[in-house]
C-alpha cells in the first residue's frame, strides 16, 4: 500500500490487490495506536464510481447534477467533474470549487432562493446562465445584476409542505405572476425545479410532475421555450431506494414529459452518490458511568440502578458531525475491537469533546463497555458533512486517506486521470 500527504489534508493511497477498507482502516488504527490517535476518514472513491454506474444504467433518461452542498470534498467533484456530471451550487463558494475543475459553464446551476447579489454577480462574470427562482425580489434582482440569465423556476410540492413548517418554492397559483413578471423584465424562463424530500413515498412524483407540467404549459402560453424539468433529489442512497423511484417516476414522466416533447430531465443524486463512499473513524477519550431518572435525566448511580455509560469521542458536531446540526441522521457506530458473542451491552450516549449540551453525537445506542482508547467507526458518512470539519480549540481537522483501487476495475482512464491530479 503505497500513500502520501498533500496539501488538502489528504492521505491519498494506491491500494494494492486485494486490499480492502477494513483492511485501510485496521493499518491507520494500528498508525494510530502508535501516535496520537486522531480521528481519520477513508473515502472509497471506487464506492462512488459503482454509484454512478448504477445511475446511469437504472435512470439513463435523467442526467444527475450533483448538489456540491451534500459533499463539498474536492475528491469527490473531481471524480464527478471527469465523469461530465452536471453540479448545482448555492453559493459563490462552491460556484468557484466547481469551475477550478473546469467544469463548463453549461454544466453548472446556481440555485437557492434567497441568493446574495455578489453570487449572482459572480455568476454573470463567469457564463453561469442557469439560475433558480422562486419570489419576485430574487427576481428583480437577477434582472439587474444578470439579464442574460436562464431561469428555473423553483415550485413547492405538497410533501414539502408536510415535511416543513417553512415552505421553499412557488406555488402554482404564484408561479403565473412570475412568469409574467419575468416576461415585463425581459428575462427568459427555460425551466422548472421541484423537491421531494427524501424516504417519501415515491408515488409523492404524481402531483409533483402534474404540477410541473402545469407550470410548463403556462410558461408556453405565455412565449416562452421551456427546456429544462429538474426533478430534484430525495433518492435514497441504496440501489433498490432508486429503482422504487425509477418505477413511480418514469411512467409520469412518459405522461406529462415524453421524448418528443424534447425536454431535458435532470436531477440531484446528493446523498446517493456520496454517503456510502466515507467512512469515519473516531477514537473514545473520556468515559462516564450514570443512570437516568424516571424523567429521563442523567443522576448519580446507586449499585443497584442498571448502568448507562456516557463517552467522549474526538470528533463531535463542531467537527466531522456537523451534519448533525443540520438535522442528519448520524449512522449507528460499530466497535472496532472483538468482543465475545457474551459480552453484554449496555444503553450508551456518544459525545463530542467540546463539553457543549449540543454537541451530543449520538443519543441512544446499545454498546458493549467500551474504554479510553478504544475506537468506533462511522460508515455511510459521506453525506454528513465531515468534509466541511472544523474542529475545536488548533487541532487539524481529520485527514481524509483516498482509496482508488477500484476505479482500476470500473473506470481506468479515470483512475488515470484522477492520479495524475494529485501526484503532477
């Protein structure tokens, strides 16, 4: 196994025949135990090639355009960017990712609906036409700082509003004064967006695309030549979550937007391309045994009270869990140590080590009793924003070490492409 450091924060490694991410994750521990026992991530880019795979050959009427926000890792939109995957930006930040990898313009979206006029200035400097919208001011003020804009406009689903107290999107009853508004301000309305939040019954596509081809045919009425149908996200991250999609899906889209209509769909694989693709590998450094009280709060134990015991981990969510503070779901952990079939478990909670009441990583799971040094792995963290970590007081957020052997098997010139990048 054959690895270096660069810039980035990142161990990148050529991992031999054979050699597996358990077996890339048992090395770093073993570097680990030696060391300092940092908190690291492994990224199986070849994890995220098989991904892209899947898509194409389940959904290959819809181009993905990948959300940046779900994963900025620069990895990550390397591999996607040599792949020709489209990517959709929600601030100049990632506008700016994007284009260092030479994605083409054509290739990019700028969404959100509440956009700073500097991002929407630095779209117009940067031949970024397509544009999201979905109020009247945003509007206007695309029209000022960009008038060569290409918009979409952004319509609320009723599973959105079941899923949220703050609705994003217009409805449809609104959609017509702002095809008309953008009509005064002689801006072009080339298309429609739409979300449908994730683990949804994928039969919520019904009213969605009905909607959709409603907000079209007023668009066309009113002359202009709609180009573009994105379908959104909320794909699940496993493979039979995106062919129950793909059977709700396609038979509406064959309805209300058939080949011949010569509309492109697009949409937004965040989580399914990236969440299976990293995982997290945290060390135990604190420990506390308590018991809770018949309101569930922690109390001092007596011998008699059944044992909870409270760890501390080394990274929590000012750091790799930071997704947590967004509302997502962090995975249940596995022991990376060999317990006996025998050894019981116990109700536990898992800390970060900022002492903060919100950095609480996980509130309950069932563990064996762990100690000080021991480690816990994270799988399925690629959505879960580690790549953004920032961690607490000067230490260095976690190194992320890349595992390309398996673009060898899928994607060769790829693999080239991509180790040429770091090794140039």
């Amino acid at each position: 196994m054959k690895g270096f450091t660069d810039e980035r924060n990142y161990v990148v490694e050529l991992l031999d025949g054979g050699t597996t991410i358990e077996d890339a994750i048992e090395n770093h521990i073993y570097e680990q135990a030696l060391a300092e026992k940092n908190a690291f991530v492994v990224a199986n880019l070849g994890a995220l090639m098989r991904q892209h795979v899947v898509w194409q050959s389940t959904m290959p009427l819809v181009r993905p355009f990948y959300p940046v926000k779900c994963n900025r890792s620069p990895a990550v939109i390397e591999i996607l960017a040599a792949l020709g995957v489209g990517f959709v930006c929600s601030n100049k930040t990632e506008l700016s990712m994007v284009l260092n990898h030479d994605v083409p313009t054509e290739n990019i979206i700028l969404s959100g609906v509440c956009k700073q006029l500097s991002h929407i200035k630095y779209a117009a400097k940067n031949g970024i036409n397509y544009l999201v919208c979905d109020n009247e001011a945003d509007l206007c003020k695309i029209a000022r700082a960009h008038p060569n804009a290409k918009l979409l406009l952004q319509l609320s689903t009723e599973s959105q509003a079941e899923e949220a107290s703050m609705v994003f999107g217009c409805s449809v009853k609104r959609c017509r004064h702002l095809l008309e508004t953008a009509r005064e301000l002689g801006m072009d309305v080339i298309g429609v967006v739409f979300q449908v939040p994730s683990c949804k019954d994928p039969q919520v596509y019904t009213h969605a695309l009905a909607d959709a081809r409603c907000v079209f045919d007023m668009a066309e009425e009113l002359g202009f030549h709609m180009e573009i149908l994105d379908i959104g996200g909320g794909f699940g991250t496993s493979e039979f979550q995106l062919k129950q999609t793909h059977a709700a899906v396609i038979p509406l889209l064959e309805a209300h937007f058939p080949v011949v209509s010569a509309v492109h769909i697009i949409a937004e694989p965040g989580t399914f391309y990236v969440s299976s693709c990293f995982t997290l590998a945290v060390n135990v450094i604190g420990k506390k045994m308590v018991a809770r009280d018949l309101h569930g709060k922690a109390v001092e134990r007596t011998s008699t009270d059944e044992p909870e015991f409270l760890y501390y981990l080394n990274e929590g969510v000012y750091g790799s869990f930071v997704g947590k503070l967004l509302g997502n779901t962090v995975p249940s952990p596995t022991v990376h140590k060999t317990f006996t079939a025998d050894e019981p478990g116990f109700f536990s909670s898992l800390w970060g080590p900022s002492c903060d009441a919100l950095d609480q990583v996980v509130e309950h799971c069932l563990l064996p009793e762990l100690t000080v040094g021991d480690w816990l792995i994270f799988k399925n963290m690629g959505a879960s924003g580690q790549e953004e970590a920032g961690t607490i007081g000067d230490a260095q957020k976690p190194p992320v070490i890349l595992n390309i052997l398996f673009l060898v098997f899928f994607f060769s010139p790829v693999c080239v492409f991509f180790c040429c990048l770091f090794f140039v």
